[in-house]
C-alpha cells in the first residue's frame, strides 16, 4: 500500500523536515537516510507484521522530501500476512494528516490517533474470536458430518475449514 502526501512549506522547508524527524521518530519510527534534499525512516518488520494488532507497527519506510517550497511526504507500507481492513486504512491516513499538522505547528498539535488505535485494537480482538468461534462449529459440523454419512473425517475437516476461511474473510473484508 502507498500514500502520497503533499503540504505547502512556504516558510522555511529545513523546519518542516526538522519538525518531520521528531515526529517520526517520537512515534518511533528509525532514521534510515539524511541528507540536504529530504529524510528516510523505517519502522517494523514482516515477522512483526504478523503478531501486531497495531498497524502504526507493520513493516514501513517513509520518505520525506522537498521540491521548491512543497514538502512531500511518501509512505510505503509492506502489508503481508494482514487483511487491511478499512479502519486500518483509516489509521494511517490519520497518522499522515497529524504530520501534517505537526509541521505547522507542533506546540498546537494534540493527536486523536492514540483513541483511534486503540478501537482498532479492540476490533481486531473480536475479529479473533469470531474466527475462533467460526473454526471450533466448522470442526464440530465437520466431525458431525464424517460420523452420520461415513466419509474420511480428514475430507470432512478440510471441506468445513475451506467453508469457515471464505465466512472469515468475508467478515474481515466488510470491517
């Protein structure tokens, strides 16, 4: 996934990435590049990817970088091993927004984004039991069905979880 973002810096662009690099790195983000043009930070890893239900910590690199008095700002994001649901889209759109405001003026700046995350949290919790809740009757169907007509309980099994995987990510998808 890849945001662009753009903010006007008429002022002074050396501030704007000033202000760019404390707030990447108070929200814990690695300087990878610095140089005269722009900044480079990175944050996560793909085995993280995978055990984090806070998507500010998947595997991603934002670059910083100026052209005259624009100030842009490019963010990829490494999504493997997650289903984006849309709230975490939201997340990071509300994350660039707050950069956004930051460079302006970071005295005024308050985040909503710690709230935000948060309900994310929460969301993902239950996505975790829906899931559980869908495997454990999936099992409990298949088990049924393999003891009244007789058929392999393996053929059973797998035909009941490919069922419960294509009812989870139908639910994951809607968000």
């Amino acid at each position: 996934m890849l945001l662009n973002h753009e903010k006007y810096w008429p002022n002074d662009i050396t501030l704007g990435i000033q202000r760019s690099c404390v707030y990447f790195e108070n929200a814990g983000f690695k300087r990878l590049q610095s140089n005269s043009e722009g900044v480079v930070f990175q944050r996560g890893n793909l085995l993280q990817n995978q055990f984090t239900f806070d998507p500010l910590k998947w595997k991603s690199k934002v670059a910083i970088y100026h052209e005259g008095v624009k100030l842009y700002l490019q963010l990829e994001l490494d999504t493997t091993g997650q289903l984006v649901r849309p709230a975490e889209k939201r997340i990071w759109e509300q994350f660039v927004a707050e950069w956004g405001l930051y460079i302006q003026d970071p005295a005024a700046f308050q985040s909503v984004l710690h709230k935000k995350r948060w309900s994310n949290k929460l969301g993902n919790v239950r996505i975790l039991g829906v899931i559980f809740g869908i495997i454990v009757i999936a099992a409990g169907l298949g088990g049924f069905l393999a003891y009244i007509t007789g058929i392999n309980v393996l053929l059973t099994m797998v035909g009941a979880m490919a069922a419960a995987s294509l009812i989870i990510s139908n639910y994951i998808k809607r968000g």
